[in-house]
C-alpha cells in the first residue's frame, strides 16, 4: 500500500473536450495528493463516467494539465502515466519535475480520442525513435495477445506486461518438490512490467547493431528475426559498475550519453534514461510466468507441448523457434519456458527462494556468477521435468558465459 500525506485539498477543476457529438464521457478529479514533503510523487486520483468502448474499438486518452507557482505542466496520459479512460476511479502518479512543489495547484483534465486502448497494462518501447507509452487491456485477454503477437512487436516495438501489486501471487512447489523452492504466497507492494516475448534477434540487433545468436537463419537460410537472442551473457546485458565481478549490492548500470555499451545501457538510453529497465529477478520472473496458478506447469498438472518449445518439436536439426509460436500463460506472456533459458539478476547464493526479502531484492554476493531462470530450452525433452514453473537449473553459470541455451527478457519495477 502506498502511504499519502495530503498537502492541500484537493481540487476537482475539471476540462471536458467533446470526442464525438455521442461521445458521454466525463471525467473529473477526486484528489491531488503529494506522498511526502520531500517526495516529488503526486498521485491523481480521478473518476471516468462512461469511458472508452474496448470491446467496439472505440479508444479514448486523457491529458491533464496543472499549475504550480504559476507555471503550466501537460501530462500526457499515454505517454506520462498510463491513464486509463475506461468508467471507474483510477490513481496514477506523476513524477513532478525536479525542485518542483506541489504546495498548492489546480488540476484538469481533458479526454480525446485515441488510436490505441488507454491504461498502463502493456508498456511499449518504440525501437525505431525511443517513445514510450502505455496502453490498456482490451476487452480480453485473447484481443490484447492477437494485437501485441506480430511481427512489429518483435522487430521494431518492445512490449511488457504490467503485474499489479497486489496479490497474492504462488512461488516455488513444496508438494513436489520440496527441497527445491518451498511454496510462498507474494503480496507486492509495486507493480512490476515483464517483456510478452523474450528479446528477440531483430530487437537485440536494432539496438546494439550485431546479432551474436547461434541459431541467426531458418531452415530456409533467411533471417530468424523474431527467434529470441541467444549466445549472450549476463555481461552482454547488462554489466554493472565494477568490471572484474565484484559488484556492490546496489550494483547498477551506469547510464551512457551515447548509444553504446551493453543491450540495457541502450535500452535504457532510449528513453532518454528515465526507466530502469533490468532483468526480472527469479522471484519476479516466476510469479510472471505463473500468472497466477499455483499448479505444477502454469497450465495444469501435466507436460503439454501446446505452451513448450522443446528439442521434440523444435525444427530439425534443432534451433530456437519464433517467439509467440506456442500458447501464452493467463497474462499473455509467451515462451515462459522452453526456447530458452533465461538470465535473470540474481546470483547464485540463495537456494531458497521463499527465503528473499521480497520480490525485487536480487542476491548480490562478490563473484561472477548469474543463475539462469526456469523454463528449459529447445535443448530439453518435454518431461516432468524441465518446463515446471518452479523450475531451475540445478547450476549456475558465470556471468561472462553465453551459449545457444540461454536468452533474457526486460522488466521494470514501477515507483
């Protein structure tokens, strides 16, 4: 739960813009509320009445404006926030600029029309000119995985998934398989996105300019654009500062100017360095994956090829296949295990997942070495194995390392 302080009463100033002469969307402000004296966050809370049509195509987006000391600020729902214009009560939070106050401000708020559904379920990266935005569930799961599940979302956008806090979310399989990683139940306290896809070989290549997979060709010797990056190590990702291994707690990625330096460095620099994109820990990836289900596999109880690419059905000889081929989890998540394994932030050192403080601290110890994530890769049979939620490689690999078996996907934990 986040913790508020009130600083001025809130002001329900409101701007209506016409969307349509059928249009009967109303919007008004409910409170303004700034967490803390010295916290530059302001939470919105707001009302739609009425709101967008997802299930008949018909989108709306929302811009609010205020006045602080006199000087205007535009907040671009899409691009800002992730306002959503569906009918209820929604907050969202604004990152004032910096040195800047709330103290006392009025607020409005104005709602257009909209090309795209508004909300911040699905944040998307555009490769091509570094803009981000947000966009809102459709009126089903399905409809969102059929417009995100294309090849521009593999080549030239970058798509994740938001998990709100909240809860409760399953970890680990003590039924099972006990000695590995004991049942939790999560409740977090932040909301989390996680890439649909694993990066893809275009994506990678869009950013840093090279494409280091081993499987880079189809059977038919073209591209194999939308096949996840692979031969890429947890240096390759993201290195941290301190060069040799021996990385503080808090080890981060130094940002860069200039595109250079390692896939999330530019990532990250896209953005203009305003989201920390990382990898997901292991807690985060598998409640991702998951989606919810405390079962042994996310879809049930038993190996089902329908979700899994593995070495029965991945092509012959034996490569990675397209991201998106097989079924998705319940949160539209794809390729969750089998493709590849994936990196994750954690080292090593903690055995026990249940034991983590929570589900964004990763384990730091000094050393070079990175667990890779559950799932299994194109080079495992599809058994009771290798594809079980809770799964591990009963290894870790050092972080310099990078082979045909193992890829990544990009998280960001929200404010």
């Amino acid at each position: 739960m986040k913790t508020s302080r009130l600083l001025a009463p809130p002001l329900a100033a409101l701007s209506l813009v016409p969307i349509a002469a059928t249009a009967a969307t109303t919007i008004s402000i409910d409170s303004a509320v700034q967490r803390w004296p010295w916290n530059n966050k302001l939470d919105i809370t707001y009302t739609v009445t009425g709101g967008q049509d997802l299930a008949g195509g018909s989108y709306e987006r929302i811009e609010f404006t205020t006045v602080i000391d006199g000087k205007t600020y535009t907040i671009d729902g899409t691009k800002d926030v992730g306002a959503s214009a569906s009918a209820g009560t929604h907050t969202v939070t604004w990152t004032l600029p910096s040195g800047v106050n709330r103290k006392d401000c009025t607020i409005s708020a104005a709602i257009y029309a909209s090309d795209a559904p508004s909300g911040d379920d699905y944040m998307v990266v555009d490769l091509e000119n570094g803009g981000v935005s947000f966009e809102g569930l459709l009126a089903t799961q399905e409809a969102s995985n059929a417009r995100y599940n294309t090849p521009e979302y593999k080549t030239s956008k970058l798509v994740l998934r938001k998990v709100p806090a909240g809860g409760p979310y399953p970890t680990g399989d003590s039924v099972h398989y006990p000695s590995e990683n004991p049942s939790r139940t999560w409740t977090t306290e932040r909301d989390f996105w996680i890439g649909v896809f694993p990066v893809t070989q275009a994506q990678y290549a869009k950013l840093c300019g090279s494409n280091p997979s081993y499987f880079p060709k189809d059977a038919t010797g073209n591209p194999a654009a939308y096949r996840p990056v692979e031969n890429v190590s947890w240096f390759d990702i993201r290195r941290p500062v301190g060069e040799n291994g021996n990385f503080a707690s808090n080890a981060d990625i130094p940002a860069v100017s200039a595109p250079s330096g390692n896939f999330l460095q530019r990532l990250r620099l896209l953005g203009g360095n305003k989201y920390p994109f990382d990898l997901p820990t292991e807690v985060m990836a598998e409640i991702a994956e998951r989606a919810g289900s405390d079962a042994v596999y996310y879809w049930g109880g038993s190996p089902n090829a329908d979700y899994v690419t593995y070495s029965g059905n991945a092509g012959s000889p034996t490569s990675t296949q397209d991201v998106g081929a097989r079924l998705p989890n319940a949160w539209g998540l794809y390729d969750t295990c089998g493709n590849v394994w994936e990196w994750c932030l954690d080292d090593g050192g903690l055995g026990n997942l249940a034991e983590a403080p929570d589900p964004f601290t990763p384990r730091w110890t000094p050393g070079t070495y990175r667990r890779r994530r559950c799932g299994g890769s194109v080079w495992n049979p599809l058994d009771s194995v290798n594809h079980r939620a809770s799964m591990r490689s009963n290894t870790t690999e050092p972080a310099g390392n990078a082979g045909s078996f193992i890829g990544f996907r990009v998280a960001l934990v929200g404010e």
